[in-house]
C-alpha cells in the first residue's frame, strides 16, 4: 500500500512537471506563431500583388488602362486668405478633378456621382498645410492604374509650395551643333534632345509639367539660319518665353547663337 501511494505521488509530482514543460513551450512557440502568422501575411499580400500586377500589365497590353499610377487629375493653385471657406475651395478642386478622371474612366458618360476617392486623413494633412494663407499647388494624383470603365479611382493629394521655375527669356537649357554635320535628321534629333533637357531642367526644378510647349515659328527658322551660318559650331538654345511658376505651362522658343556668345543670336 505504501509502495502504491509513493508511486501515486511520484506520478503526481511528473504530471505537474510535464504541465509546466507543456505551458513553457506552448510560450515559447508564441513569438514563432507570431512570425509564421505575419509571415503568411506577408506572403498573401505578395500574391495579391503579383496578381494585380499581372492583370495591370495585361490591360496595358489591351490599351484598358485610361489612368496611370501616379498620373496628375489636376494640379490646382491655392491662397487663401479667410481660411472660413476652405472645405468649399477644397471640395471645387476635388470636383474638377473628379470631372477630369470621368473624362478618362467613362468618357460620354455624365459625372453625376464622386468617382475619385480621397482618404480623410489626407484631406484633413491637406487642410492643415494650406491654411497659412501662403500660395500652394495642390495636385491630385492617382493612386494606382486605372481601367476603362472602372467605378472608383483612388487618389491622393500632393501639396507643394508654389515657387517660380522659369524666368521670361531664361535660357533653360542648350546643345552645341556642328553645322557642318547638318542634315534635317540631324537638326530634329537635336532638337529632341534640347526639349527633353528642358523638360529635365524644370521638373528638376519643381515644375508639374508633363510636356513643353515650343513655339513653331522657332523651328521652322532654324533651318535658314543653319544653312547660311559661317560659324562650324553654334549653341542651340530652349528659350522661356514667359514667367512660369510650379503648376503653370512651360513656353520655350528655340533660338541660335554663337558659341560662348549666348547673347548674340544669328
């Protein structure tokens, strides 16, 4: 009887020790749960990416996507000196916008509903910065692509301190040009190269731009003067032809000069 009621206690005193191992593990594969949880989190996100990256890549091929990720719905300037009517400034700025992404989602269609969607605290960020009556630019930007005829359009507002970019007659950029090498080929590389220097230069710069406006008139002088130069090698020069400030359009004319004389045009 003694020998059975030492074995029950030793028995006892085991499960109490097995428990307590059991529970230190059961911690102990806590945090791994934890992990393995997020792990599969983050994997399931990955896949959900992919898949919508597959399916945006496939419209593109189609020619369905009408908005890109990043892409401006409206830069719009903003100063406000009784800051009593910013919700309404807000939302007139919200509805061009609107206006513009059913132009490009449902093109025919009335805008008769709140196609783009902007989270709260973005606009509430947005409300803060633009209430210290200086000038800002507020661009409305789409958060992903869009395909035709999609029902919504995540955006986001980017808010920028508006600043002058380009004085008038500033020579934004220039290209050296052999006139002896000139062909008309020769001449409309160059003057690629000269427009996408400058739209370099003023986005560096600030500029919300997408595309610069050239004067034709320039162009189609260049040829003229190339053919009758005596000088072998001359600066092609992008122009501003007038003030530009950050959310406004860049006008260049295209004008030639002497090398080292930018001031003496031919």
């Amino acid at each position: 009887m003694l020998l059975v009621d030492r074995q029950l206690r030793d028995g006892l005193f085991r499960l109490n020790d097995i428990q307590a191992e059991l529970k230190q593990s059961r911690l102990a594969l806590l945090p791994l749960k934890k992990q393995r949880e997020l792990l599969e989190q983050r994997i399931k996100k990955g896949e959900n990416d992919l898949v919508k990256l597959e399916k945006d890549l496939i419209a593109l091929r189609q020619g369905e996507v009408v908005i890109t990720s990043g892409q401006s719905l409206g830069a719009f300037i903003i100063q406000l000196d009784d800051t009593t009517n910013i919700k309404k400034e807000i939302e007139n700025i919200f509805r061009t916008a609107n206006l513009n992404a059913f132009s490009r989602v449902m093109p025919g269609a009335p805008a008769d509903r709140r196609l783009i969607l902007i989270r709260k605290d973005h606009v509430e960020k947005m409300q803060s910065i633009i209430s210290d009556r200086r000038k800002w630019v507020i661009n409305i930007r789409s958060a992903g692509n869009v395909l035709l005829g999609e029902k919504y359009v995540y955006a986001f507002p980017e808010v920028l301190l508006n600043k002058n970019i380009v004085a008038k007659d500033e020579v934004i950029a220039s290209n050296t040009l052999n006139s002896k090498e000139f062909t008309n080929d020769y001449l409309n590389n160059q003057i690629k190269l000269l427009l996408a220097s400058t739209l370099a230069e003023v986005k560096r710069r600030g500029s919300l731009v997408s595309e610069i406006k050239v004067d034709t008139n320039s162009i189609n002088s260049l040829s003229k003067k190339l053919r009758r130069t005596k000088f072998s090698q001359i600066n092609l020069q992008a122009i501003s032809g007038r003030k530009s400030d950050t959310a406004e359009k860049i006008s260049v004319f295209l004008r030639l000069t002497k090398l080292n004389s930018e001031n003496r045009s031919l």
